[in-house]
C-alpha cells in the first residue's frame, strides 16, 4: 500500500499517520507532555522561524527514537563529491558529454551516495548561495544506510532505472520521465533494481517553487496538484550490527553509526516534505503565430535569488508537443546568454542535434558561450514546409539553468572520460547564405 498511495498538492499542509498506529497524531498541539503510543516529537525546520507565512517550511514527527541517537560523525571518503570549484581550469567552451558509464555488478558493487559524481557548480553551502550538478550511476541498493544533505536540497532526475526512495516521511517509486525533490536535512535511503543513472540538480540556500504565471493566468505549466506527497509508513528495527546515517556537510560526506532504522516515523505533519511529479502532467504553452518563445516558457519548478526574476536554478523540460509557428525557424534560436545552461536528456532524440546529445549524457553552455542548432538542422529547418507538427514525440530532454558562472570538476573535464572532444565540429558545416543582391 505504501507504494501506490499518496498526498497531492504542491507545498500544502498535510497530515498522515501510518494506519497501522491510529491515532498517532497529537491532537490540537505539536509536542504534548507524552505523545500517543509513546512517540517522540521531533521538528524539522526547513527555513527560518521567523519567515514569513507564505515562505515558512516545518514538518512535525512522530517517531519511535528521535534522530538525536547516534554516535559521533566520522570523514567518509567515498565517491566523486566535490565543491572545489578551482581543482582544474576553467572552460568556457561548448562542452557536450557521452552517456555516463554505469559500473557493472558484481565486479564493482555501486550504490546511490558511492556512485554520486559532482559535474559543476558555483558558490559554496557555507554561504548558503550556490548550486551543484551531480551525475549518479549504480547498481545496487543502500543496505542499512542513509543519506541527508545537510547542504541543500537535491532535484532527482532518473533517467535510466527505477528508484525506490524511502523518507522519514514515506516511501517513493521514481521512474524515468518522473522526477523527485528530497529537500534540506531529509533522511533517505535509494533502492533501485539493476543498472540505474540520472542526474541531480543541488541548491543551497534556497528552495524550489512553482515559477509564477504572470500573463499566463491562474493555471499551466505544472499544477500545483500533479505533486505527490507519501504517506507515513515506518519500520520498528533493530540494526544490531548497526546502521549508517551519511550527512553531506559543507560538501563533503560524513558518517555515524545507529542501532535502529531512522525511518521509525509513525505519524507527521506539516509543509516541509519529499514530493514527485511526472513529467507528462506538465500542460505546455507555446507560440501559435509566429516566433520561437524563450524557454521559460517550459519551467517546471524555480530555486529564486533576490533579484526579481533571476534564478539561482530553474528546471525547465523541453515535452512533446505542437509546432504551428508560421513564418519562423522553428528549432532553438543560437544564443548567447548571461545564463549558464546544462542540458540532459532522458529517452529519445532532441530536435536541435539529434545525433551527438544522447540519452544520459549531457552538455553545458557556459555563460555567454554561443550555441544553437547543428548544421543538419539548421539547413532542414530553412528548407521545411511549414505546417502543424508533432516535437519531440517520444522525447524528453531537460535544462538546469542558473544565473551563476558553474565550473566543471576535474571528474566532468577529464576521469570520467565523457567529454566528446569532437562537439564544436557539429557548427563546422553551417556556411554562409548572404546574398547582397537578394533581400
């Protein structure tokens, strides 16, 4: 049952206890002198006290131990986790990567937090400004052992691969083309089912929102209600031989040892949670005149800064959808933008280059990097009779956009032994068509 079932609404106030504790919610109050079925209460805040309404984030538990009863936290070293930003030179070229190998089992047993690898990012936790984008590829499940990011919130993006995720909230199956936000300080562990990879935007200092609608009006893009929220389900259990608590603090992995699962939450309430979102329930706008509409138009969820209308990250999905514009050079624009742009791409082919950008890959335009469409593209496009047209059928390409320079780890640039040194040729063929004589 705890699969199937959970809670819609984006940032509501919810209310769950597992059915198997009726009850188990304290009435009328947060922290009563004993709680029911002799629980403790525990808060987990999400912003500030004194925030306001509208941006205050706190959940309340009920849980058989309170997370305080662990030994003292100890250096992991494990995995490609990185926020050095000056480990290698900067490159601000059209970078484009292959599809991130997956370790094969059983030679090389690989979970969710050992197979995490930073790609790029900017600012820092300790100042809570900042971003991260990590590639994660695995092969076998986290046995006694949780994760919690004590820098930031992680925006999962599965592309090969189901994952089970269980909270201290409930549980979440995740499944390509879905999409998962595990926020600040929320314990996790990732369960998946053969070889698996994806792609996960971190912000610090900052959670996500639905982008406002301005002109649009009071409904598009993803609505509020197609997020799900799970259901409290815990287990009473006993880890003898102990259990491991992972805490990733100022960019770096820490451990502790417990004898019990921390996912003993029997009842919560509040605003502060995990959530999911299919990508297919996001309603599309686009141009049906003519012109090709900035992509903002396709933005899923935004992390702001305090510059009105800049993001710290936006991700934006690129669905299938109609192409009607009359007149007009229907693919991406070339662009060079003060934004930076990291794209990736789930199952299928993206329209501006369909043979180089594959499936578990990515690429990166760089602030004002110029970039656009391919030659074959472009000359395809030029020449296409214009008429109503299915994009993207069969597709699902993706962009982490943030307003911040990102660096990219000597993982990205070098060991991971992705980057296809050959991504600026695709530009080789576009030749001139100027023509002084012909308006």
């Amino acid at each position: 049952w705890f699969i199937s079932q959970y809670m819609s609404g984006f940032g509501n106030e919810h209310v769950s206890e597992d059915p198997r504790c009726p009850g188990a919610l304290p009435e009328g109050q947060n922290n009563p002198q004993v709680c029911p079925y002799g629980l403790y209460a525990e808060q987990l805040s999400g912003s500030a006290f004194t925030c306001p309404r509208p941006t205050n984030k706190r959940s309340w538990l009920y849980r058989i131990l309170p997370s305080v009863c662990h030994k003292p936290f100890k250096p992991l070293e494990e995995g490609h986790l990185t926020h050095d930003w000056d480990e290698i030179e900067p490159d601000p070229n059209q970078l484009r990567w292959k599809p991130f190998e997956i370790p094969k089992a059983p030679q090389n047993k690989m979970d969710f937090v050992s197979g995490l690898h930073t790609l790029c990012g900017a600012g820092e936790p300790r100042g809570r400004n900042g971003i991260a984008i990590h590639i994660f590829v695995c092969n076998t499940s986290m046995i006694d052992r949780c994760l919690y990011n004590s820098d930031g919130d992680f925006l999962v993006v599965p592309q090969q691969g189901k994952l089970l995720i269980t909270t201290e909230f409930g549980k979440m199956l995740v499944e390509p083309n879905e999409i998962c936000v595990i926020q600040q300080g929320m314990r996790f562990s990732v369960e998946v089912f053969g070889e698996t990879r994806g792609y996960i935007l971190e912000v610090y200092g900052a959670h996500f929102e639905l982008p406002d609608l301005g002109p649009i009006g009071a409904n598009g893009l993803a609505n509020p209600r197609d997020f799900l929220v799970p259901v409290a389900w815990y287990e009473d259990r006993q880890v003898p031989g102990g259990y491991t608590v992972i805490s990733k603090y100022q960019g770096k992995l820490f451990a502790a040892q417990q004898d019990f699962s921390p996912f003993n939450v029997v009842a919560w309430h509040g605003n502060y949670t995990p959530y999911k979102y299919h990508l297919e329930k996001f309603m599309v706008i686009n141009a049906v005149a003519f012109d090709h509409a900035d992509p903002s138009i396709f933005t899923v969820l935004t992390a702001k800064t305090t510059r009105a209308g800049v993001a710290l990250a936006d991700f934006v999905i690129f669905p299938p959808r109609w192409g009607v514009a009359n007149n007009t050079f229907r693919p991406p624009y070339y662009h060079r933008n003060c934004m930076s742009e990291f794209m990736g791409l789930i199952k299928g082919h993206y329209e501006a280059k369909e043979e180089g950008f594959q499936p578990g890959g990515g690429s990166l335009h760089s602030m004002m990097t110029p970039h656009g469409p391919d030659a074959d593209c472009f000359e395809k496009a030029s020449k296409a009779k214009l008429e109503p047209e299915r994009v993207a059928d069969g597709t699902m390409a993706f962009m982490f956009e943030s307003s911040l320079s990102l660096a990219v780890t000597k993982w990205g640039l070098q060991t991971s032994n992705r980057l296809d040194k050959n991504y600026y040729k695709c530009w080789e063929p576009l030749k001139s068509h100027f023509n002084p004589k012909c308006k």
